[in-house]
C-alpha cells in the first residue's frame, strides 16, 4: 500500500511510500508499516494511530509524543502535501524507485532523492 505520511503539525518524524509534513515545511515521503490489529501505523521506529476524525490539519498523532501528522497516499501527480504545495519532499532511499515509476510513471527520475 501507499501512503503519505506523517505530515507532522506540531513538530517531529515518518513504510508503503509516505510523507512526512510540518504543516507546510518539511515533508517525506516512505514506507509505512500496519500493526496486527491495523490501528496503528509503524515509520521510522515510531508509532501513529489515529485521531478518528478528531483532528485540525491531521489524522493521526505519534502515541509515544503526542505529536499530530498528516498522513495520506501519495498522489499520482505529485500533489503529495496537505495543501497540494509544490515544495520539494524528500524521499526515502528504499521507495525512490517504486514512487517514481509506480505511481508517479516517470521512470526516469527513479534516483532522485527529492519530487
């Protein structure tokens, strides 16, 4: 599965490909993984469940901090942030590949570290 995610809103960090926001500074896009039960999202060594719609400017929030993100599957048209913003975003090394011909189909770019 993709997904983008965290977009952090408060201040902190984020495998499917995912992306990584505060509010509208840094973003990156990963992989996420699910819990057995699926109600908690795995990045990075950290956890996120979510806010259950209880969020402004996020769904989920990092059980350890407390922290809200923004997480959500990465766009075909590279419109991967909250906002749409067409800031750069960083991109894990091990989904580069995948997100750049897979969902973005530009096979072309699939070494570079940034959309």
């Amino acid at each position: 599965m993709t997904t983008n995610g965290p977009r952090e809103t408060d201040g902190v960090e984020s495998s499917s490909p995912l992306e990584r926001l505060y509010a509208t500074g840094p973003a990156r896009i990963g992989r996420v993984t699910f819990s057995k039960t699926g109600k908690t999202l795995i990045y990075g060594g950290r956890e996120f469940q979510s806010l259950k719609g209880q969020g402004f400017k996020a769904n989920y929030f990092d059980v350890e901090t407390g922290a809200k993100f923004w997480i959500s599957g990465c766009r075909k048209d590279g419109a991967d942030r909250l906002y749409g913003e067409r800031v750069p975003v960083e991109i894990d090394a091990e989904v580069r590949h995948e997100y750049w011909t897979s969902i973005r189909g530009m096979p072309d770019r699939k070494d570079d570290a940034t959309t």
